[in-house]
C-alpha cells in the first residue's frame, strides 16, 4: 500500500472527567474507504472533529502527505484537503442548490451574484464527480438523498480530497444507500479517500476497505475488511460476545390500546404536514412506522406527546378519547409515555444532572418529595439504580446531562420512558446514536415491553430496525400512511418503494 495521504500519530484529547482519545494513532491512504467504528463514547468522533478542526487535540501529531499539519479549524482542514460531512446537513432550505454549493465564495459580476456563472459552476462540478443536482431547485423542495449529493459535492467543491462522512446512510432508502454507495465508489476510483463513521456492520463489509476499530478511547484494532466478520467487528467493539439477531417470542395482540383517527396537523408555516392518519397499536404488539424524515412524523409525534395541536382527528388511549387540544399531562395521565426523537430538543435539559433529567415529568411524584421541597437522596438512589441498569456512562447521577456523550444521552431518554411503566410507549429513534452493544439492550427493552402486553408504537429511519421489532408496518409518506404490512408479508425493498413515493399514485 502507498505512503499515506492522512496520518495520525498519537492523538490524546482529555475532557473533565474523561480521556476521549488516548494515545490514538491511524492512517488513511489515497483511493480508499476507511471505516471508522466504535461503541459511544469509544473516542471516533472526537478523532474526526480534532482532524477536521472543530476541537484541539492535547498532544499528537498530524501529518497530510508526510509534512505536519496544524489544523485548528475547518478552514484549515480545508487548506490541507479535508472536508467533512455531518449527519445533519449544513445546508439553507430557501436557498437553492446553486447558492448553497458557492455560499461564501460566490463568483460576482458588478458587485452582484453572477447566475449563470454559479449555474455554470454547478453544471460543471456535478458532471465531474457524477453527483447529479438540478441547480436552481430550493433546498427545501429537494429530497434527502439530493440534499446529501449537495453536501458531499459543496465539500469537494472546496477542495476536500479526504471526505469524512457521519452516518452517511442514517435517512436514507435502501435504493438510495445503493446509489450513495456507488457516488462514493466512483470517488474512490478518482483517488479520493473517504473515512466513514458508522455504527452499521453491514455497511462496514459493504462499502469499506479497511475499519478501524475503537473502545474507550483506543484503537482496539485495524483490519482489512474482507478479513472480519458482523460478529468479530461487535465483539471487538463492545468488548464481548453480541447477539446480532433478534429473538422475538410469537404471540397474538390483545385489545386496542392506541388508536388514531382521522388525524390532520400543520406545521409552524401552516402547511399540512399530518393528512388523515388512520391506525391503531394493541396491547402485546410493536407497530412500526418506516419513512423518511420530513415526511410528517415529527408533527405527529409532537401532536401525540401534546405539544403540536391537531386540525381534527381522534386520539384514543385505553378507550379513552383525548380532547381535540389535549395537554402532555393528559396524555401521559393516561399512560402513555415517549422516547423523544430529538433528545437534545425534546427529551432532555442539557443544564440539568443526570438525575434531574431523569425524573422529569415525575416532580410531582411523593417518593421524590420532601415537604414542599424535592427529596434529593431518594432522587440520587432512583438515578443510581437506571444508571446501572440501562447502563449509562457517567461519572456519576451529578453531572450536568449536557457532559454526556450522545449515546448515553439517549440512554438517559430511554431509561426515565421505559421507568415509567407505562400501558403505551411510543418510541421515536430510540437507538439513534447507540452502539450495537447499547442496541441489542434496546432491543431486548422493548421486546419485553411487548411481552408484558404494553402497547409500542415505534418510529424509526433505520429500516433494519423496524423489520427486526416490528409485527407490523406502517409506511408514512407525505403526510400519509400509504401502506400497512405484516412484517413476514414484505421485504425491505417493497417498503423502501413505498417511503420513496414510488408506489402511492398506484395505491
């Protein structure tokens, strides 16, 4: 193999409380695609943010084509050929593609922003990279898997001949992970490196050449990709045997726990974004709905957590039906509680501990009261027992959750929703940012949820996810359920048709 164009030689970054890369050294060489894989909190993206300039790392090196590099900000990396594309697009919706691709280094004529210029730029650039955009299309009106095209192509617009890539595939069909798989082929074969952050083992043996492997902070192992396995790579990473497939019990639904009728919701501009959802979940059941972002299922969820208020429709709960403009307290008085989509958002006060964070909603609640004040021993004893339980990494119940990796973040959002113990348990994205060791423990939550004959409404992008839990499917597209599958009646292929739009005007 040839010299590499990346090297990383001893990186360390210490944070309060943790040592985030320890003594951490890699390389990238020219035409390949590394993966980078690892457990939360194992030390991969802080790697990535040090060799793209968002933080400084304590002590190492970094060497761009065997000459030392400092590189203290994106604008560096760039300098040196490094480009990074984050799982959450940088992109401005009510621009259009064009803009977007030159933002802040737009071609001018007479001191205003010349069109056909950028078009032309645009034309060109995506013709040399194959990335296929239609320039003068608002970024709002093109779908997700055009608006990664964007990023990858602004990144090598400005240069970048190593594109770092996290969770490329997060929202993306299983025909539009094949079409990305083939863009970042095609780069490879142009002698441009990619490093992928992924916590898929299957797209590690997909797309990859070599992975590296980290846990707590070290390199645990690099390896050529046709020489590992989905199981050798779980157990290098989690540090122990990992089951892979998922073991669901057979058992026949009850009664009618949840059920939505006829529900209609507008989003802050106004716009219908829920059109007449129709469905119900039964006790002892996981309803899964597929889709892509943006195509409704963040309004719904706000509308069943009572913080969006629907147009019409019905929403049941034990056979009790909701006011029109019902309140979180009425909804979770009934027993429903939520794994929030965006716990950064909705799920989680970053400012407060751990252990305030996870009795939210539950303030009210005698044994975390003392008189009219909280009972902060019993509340450290409850935090406590759901940190060892759902195995949360924290120093300790009193850090702020804002000082937590995003895993274990979301581990705090599941531990306090599933606590609960509630007769309906709506869970959006509930592994998003987990390592697979942390998702097999999700997964094993919420199959016994199931078997305790709770009601589960699962909302999630990753599509192996809603196969692997789900008893039935629902598919959401444009504001609408346009199909319901039993899970063993479909493939992974006929549901991607159906998340694309490409079989609604035919249903």
């Amino acid at each position: 193999m040839s010299e590499p164009i990346v090297k990383l030689s001893h990186i360390t970054k210490q944070f309060p409380g943790v040592l985030a890369n320890d003594d951490v050294s890699m390389d990238v060489h020219k035409g390949e695609i590394l993966a980078l894989l690892g457990e939360n909190g194992a030390g991969k993206t802080t790697l990535m943010n040090i060799l793209y300039g968002l933080i400084s790392k304590d002590a190492g090196e970094i060497i761009i084509n065997g000459e030392k590099a400092i590189i203290n900000s994106p604008r560096d990396a760039l300098k040196y050929g490094i480009g990074m594309v984050h799982q959450h697009f940088m992109l401005v919706k009510y621009l259009s593609v064009a803009e977007n691709l030159i933002l802040g280094d737009e071609p001018t004529i007479k001191g205003k922003l010349d069109k056909k210029k950028t078009v032309k730029l645009v034309k060109e650039c995506s013709k040399k990279y194959g990335l296929d955009v239609h320039p003068n299309s608002l970024v709002a009106d093109i779908s997700v898997g055009e608006q990664q095209r964007l990023e990858i192509l602004k990144t090598l617009y400005r240069g970048a001949k190593v594109l770092i890539l996290d969770e490329p595939t997060a929202v993306l069909t299983p025909q539009k992970v094949r079409e990305l798989y083939s863009v970042l082929r095609e780069l490879k074969a142009q002698g441009h490196s990619i490093i992928i952050i992924t916590h898929k083992l299957q797209e590690i043996l997909d797309i990859s050449d070599r992975v590296v492997v980290m846990r707590t902070g070290q390199v645990i192992g690099i390896e050529n990709t046709c020489d590992v396995t989905k199981k050798m790579l779980a157990e290098m990473m989690v540090g122990r045997p990992v089951l892979l497939n998922v073991n669901k019990k057979e058992q026949e639904p009850k009664e009618v726990l949840f059920k939505v009728e006829n529900l209609r919701a507008k989003d802050s501009r106004e716009i219908d974004v829920v059109n007449g959802v129709n469905f119900e979940v039964k006790a002892g059941e996981i309803v899964g709905i597929a889709g892509i972002d943006g195509n409704g299922q963040s309004e719904m969820l706000r509308v069943f957590a009572g913080l969006l208020k629907p147009e019409e429709g019905k929403v049941s709960v034990c056979g009790n039906t909701l006011p029109l403009k019902f309140t979180p307290k009425m909804i979770s008085d009934l027993g429903v509680s939520h794994i929030s989509e965006d716990r950064h958002h909705w799920g989680l006060v970053l400012e407060y501990s751990v252990a305030e964070n996870l009795i939210l909603g539950l303030e009210a609640d005698k044994k975390f009261k003392k008189g009219v004040l909280m009972d902060s021993e019993n509340i450290a004893k409850h935090a406590k027992a759901l940190i060892e339980e759902y195995d949360i990494r924290t120093p300790s119940e009193k850090v702020l959750a804002g000082s937590l990796s995003g895993g274990n973040q979301q581990k705090v959002v599941l531990a306090r929703g599933v606590s609960k113990d509630p007769k309906v348990l709506i869970a959006a994205q509930p592994t998003r940012g987990l390592d697979v060791g942390a998702i097999e423990s999700v997964y094993k939550i919420l199959l016994d949820q199931r078997e305790k004959n709770k009601a589960i409404l699962l909302v999630s992008y990753e599509l192996d996810e809603i196969f692997a839990l789900s008893d039935r499917i629902l598919v959401m597209y444009d504001g609408e359920i346009v199909a319901n599958f039993k899970t063993e009646e479909t493939t992974r292929e006929e549901v991607g048709l159906y998340m694309g739009g490409g079989m609604k005007e035919s249903d």
